[in-house]
C-alpha cells in the first residue's frame, strides 16, 4: 500500500486538493446563498448546472486532451476551474452564475481525465484494485476535509472562496513538474443504453435514484441544516458526517452484498430511507447530535447505492461489456444528479426546508417498489456472480477514464476498449517522441483501450 501512494503521490495530490476545494465550495455556496435569502431552486439549479456540466464535458475534455497532451489540458483547465470560482466573487447574477456553474463542470471533468487517464496507463492489473480503492479514500477524504475547512470560518465572507481558488490553483503544481510522459487518451465507448435497459433496467433505476439523492443532498442539504438554525460550522460538519459515514460504509456493506442478494439489499436499504427520513420532516425538534447521527445513518444508505447498483448490474452483463456498462451507469447518476436538486429544491422553496428529506423518501420508494428480488429472473447472470463489490466515489467526482480501473475490468478483453496518442503536433515536445507500436492481436490488428464517457 505504500508502495501505491508513494508511486502515484502527485496524482493522488493534485486529486486532493480539487476536492477540498470543490466540496468547500458546494456546501459554501448553498449557506451563503442561503443567507442572503436566495431561492432554493436557484440553489438547486446551481449543483445541477455543476454536474450537467460534468456529463456533457467528457467527450469536449477528450478533444482538449487528444489535441494538447495531458499536461497542457490540465494547467488550462484547472485555469478556467479557477477564474470561474473568482468570477462569483464580481457578480451576484444567478443566471451568470449558473452559466459559470456549467463551466466549471466541463473543466473539472476534464481534470479528473487527466488524472484518472495517468493512474490507469501506469497500473498493472493486479494493481487495479488498490489503486482505485485508495483514489477513491482520497476522494472521499477531499470532500470531508473540504466540509471542516468551513468550520474555520464564523461568518460567510469571502475567504472561503480564496481558500477554494488556492486549492484548484495548487493542483497545478503536482501535474506541472512531474516529468512522466503523456499517457494514451482513452476514447468514449459507444452508449449502448438500449442494451443495458433492456439487460440491467433495475440496476438504472438504481443509479438514476442513487443520482438523485446525492445531487440534491450537495446541493440543499447544507440548505437544511441553515434553515433549521445550525451555524456554519455546524452545517458543515452535518454534511461531513454523513459523507464521512458513507465513505467508512462502503466495505461492510461491499462484505454483506458479496454473501447475500444485492436486490434485496438495495430493497432494505431503501426501506430505511423511506421510514428513517420520517423523522426529519418536521413533525419533531431534534437536537443537533441527532441531527449529525440522523446524517450519518442516511449517509450510510444513500451513499451505498451506486456501488451497490453498478456492482448488482455487474452481475448480469458479460465482462467485455463493462467499460461500456460503467459508460452508461455514470451517464444514468448523472443525469440524476442534474434532476435531483432541482426537484427537491422546487419543494423546498414551496412548501418548506423540511420537504428535502421528504423528497428522500420519494425517491426510495421508487427502489422499494421497483427494485424487488422476484424481478431478478437471473437468465443473463454471468457465471462469477455475484462479482467482487467495489467501492466507488459517492459523487460524479470522476471522470468516465476511470472506468478502466475498475478491477472487475479486464482491458485485454473488453470489446470497446481503445486509446488514442497526444497529438505530437499540438504539443510540440522538445524532443521527437519515439512512437510505440500497439500490441498486436491474434487478428494482427493493434489492440487499442477504450474507457466510457
């Protein structure tokens, strides 16, 4: 495990850093704007236009990379990241800010490329589960540390937003000065997503659920707590908790569904979040480590869902399909995650804060009703299953290139795998690089990997 940090520790780095400064910033955004008595639905439509900007920006972040190199891409990237966060600073326009919003998921996604593209090219396959499950702890560990680093400040002025922007800027400094060489680009696999509908339709509904969830609880669940009195320290630890139990759940509840049937699991967890949520919906006054324990519990559950989902839709769909698979469940989460705050922030704004975990407990009854185990007829079910449970990100946080380090993947195999070489005429290099020749295969064609988008 050592040896895996100390390989990758600039990567690992520079993910840290845009993670504090990205999960600073959402639960930042969500009190100030609160504050100054802005509308939950702009609240909402913000955290929506971030990951609608992380799923349609996949395939721009690709062109950028496939042009310039890794390096190039990265400093321009992280630049935008960066001047998008000031420019909030100049203008108190929501629909510029929205605008900004968009932006800076189509740079940030391309960041996360970038770094995921480097951990994937430089790690064997026996390596594939330590170095996904340890980039997924730094991601996790980013976004909690983002949320404390709140705490340090007692009033919602403007140092939170440098302390954002010196992260994002720092993040340069890992990926500037490495001297490795540009790694292969991988390329969008095709979506496919009437095969999978057809194939895994439960493990969709899962994720776009799981999508839901996750968008609206960045979004407006720092809402809540304001609303209800918390200070700003006070939210921002009730968002921290319940990432940090979720990120601490993902292994016990990885053991449990690798012994028992994943449908019924996602089933009863779902249940929970239908009855547990009750007690938030105002009918009581909670003191505030209730609170903070409340957070934990629905943290453990909603932030389980997608690794249970995409591991329950691993089950059912051949291994040279998984790339792809992985492609179309991001896209679905996405697409959640876009629908979510805008949902739960229209309630919001009509009928009250406390209408948030109503909105949670909408959406697990969608799981309770369609996700039941006498569904499952098993006749696509491969023959490893049930496949190893993987941790996974509780956000869009990634990028599709991660895909590949998934080490249920295998990328010998995988029929829409491809990369493609940095254009050497974009990046001009100082020295002519020396091309290496693909490996063949048995057809005498170059074997190229292709990751999902």
């Amino acid at each position: 495990m050592l040896a895996t940090l100390s390989s990758f520790s600039s990567l690992y780095f520079a993910t840290l850093l845009m993670l504090i400064g990205t999960g600073l910033f959402n639960t930042y955004m969500g009190l100030r704007l609160t504050a100054q008595s802005v509308s939950e639905v702009w609240i909402g439509a913000l955290i929506a236009g971030y990951y609608l900007g992380l799923v349609c920006g996949a395939r721009l972040g690709h062109r950028l990379i496939i042009r310039v190199g890794h390096i190039r891409a990265f400093v321009a990237c992280a630049a935008i990241a960066t001047s998008m966060i000031l420019a909030q600073t100049l203008v108190d326009s929501m629909p510029l800010w929205l605008v900004f919003r968009v932006i800076s998921g189509i740079v940030m996604v391309t960041e996360f490329m970038v770094i995921e593209s480097w951990l994937n090219e430089q790690t064997e396959n026996h390596q594939r589960g330590r170095v996904f499950s340890v980039y997924m702890v730094v991601s996790g560990l980013g976004t909690v540390l983002g949320q404390l680093a709140l705490t340090a400040y007692a009033t919602l002025d403007l140092r939170p937003l440098t302390l954002v922007a010196m992260c994002l800027v720092l993040c340069l400094v890992p990926i500037a000065v490495t001297a490795r060489s540009h790694p292969p680009t991988p390329l969008p696999a095709p979506l496919d997503i009437r095969f999978f509908m057809r194939r895994v339709p439960l493990s969709m509904t899962v994720l776009f659920v799981a999508g839901n969830l996750s968008g609206a609880f960045y979004g407006l669940a720092a809402v809540y707590a304001a609303k209800h009195g918390l200070s700003t320290s006070q939210a921002a630890i009730f968002v921290a908790a319940a990432v940090t139990a979720g990120l601490l759940s993902q292994w016990p509840m990885g053991w449990l569904s690798d012994r028992i049937n994943r449908a019924g699991l996602i089933r009863f967890n779902a249940l929970l979040l239908v009855l547990l949520p009750a007690v938030m919906w105002g009918w009581i006054a909670l003191p505030y480590w209730a609170l903070v324990a409340m957070s934990c519990v629905f943290g453990m559950l909603q932030f389980t869902l997608y690794p249970l989902g995409a591991a329950f839709a691993n089950d059912h769909v051949e291994s040279e399909r998984r790339v792809s698979l992985s492609a179309v469940l991001l896209m679905t989460y996405g697409v959640g995650a876009c629908v979510g705050p805008m949902i739960a922030g229209v309630l919001m704004s009509v009928a009250g804060p406390s209408m948030y975990y109503v909105f949670t407990s909408a959406c697990a009854v969608i799981l309770v009703w369609h996700v039941r185990p006498t569904r499952v007829t098993g006749a696509h079910q491969v023959e490893e299953a049930p496949t190893h449970f993987v941790p996974m990100p509780d956000t869009l946080q990634s990028s599709p290139a991660a895909a590949v380090l998934d080490p249920r993947v295998d990328p010998e195999n995988d029929i829409s795998m491809e990369m493609a070489q940095p254009d050497p005429a974009a990046v001009a290099p100082a020295a002519e690089p020396v091309p290496q020749a693909p490996a063949e295969d048995e057809a005498g064609e170059g074997r190229q990997v292709r990751t999902g988008t």
